[in-house]
C-alpha cells in the first residue's frame, strides 16, 4: 500500500493491460480507529471476475496492521450483496452504508 495526498492507497496496474478497477480508502485523523472505503469501481466489461473483490480483499490485507476497529463504506444496490457475503453488515439508516467490524 502506498500513500497519496497523505491517506492510504492501493493500485494494482499491469503495464500490458487498460486499468479495469479501482478504489479509494480513508483513514479518520487519529489513524487509528476507523477507515472509509469509497469508489470501488470495476470497469463493466470485466465485472464478474471478482476482481472488486480481490481488490478490497487486498485493501483489507494492507489494513490489518492497523488494527482499526471499523471500516465503512456506502454500497451500490449491485454492490451490497457482494459486501453482505464477504461478512459486511448494514448500518442503521436512510442510506446504503455498511461497516466491517474488526475480526
């Protein structure tokens, strides 16, 4: 993971190949705590090979030294049962946000 304007990131490119995904992540100002996953984006043609996933896999992987209690992030109405299989819950609420509580 390396860093842009401060805030962790993650880009996986292939010098071969257009760029199919990608991600942003947020970490709140203790650093501690908490981190917001936003934009997870996976170019149309090449949805369907968990490629969204191996990428937040990877995301979550970087993070785990952290230690951070919680991640957030708002789903897509095509998102979120992806999210609810890898184990995300629902936050109480008039949006689509859900959280992955430390394991």
């Amino acid at each position: 993971m390396g860093t842009r304007d401060g805030h962790p990131s993650t880009v996986a490119r292939s010098p071969r190949a257009p760029q199919v995904s990608a991600t942003a992540l947020t970490c709140a100002a203790d650093g501690v705590s908490f981190a917001g996953l936003a934009d997870v984006i996976v170019d149309p043609a090449h949805r369907g090979r968990r490629l969204g996933a191996a990428l937040v896999d990877r995301i979550l992987e970087d993070l785990e030294p952290r230690g951070l209690k919680r991640i957030v992030l708002k789903a897509s109405e095509a998102g979120r049962p992806l999210y609810e299989q890898a184990g995300w819950t629902p936050l109480e609420g008039p949006y689509d946000w859900m959280e992955l509580r430390s394991r």
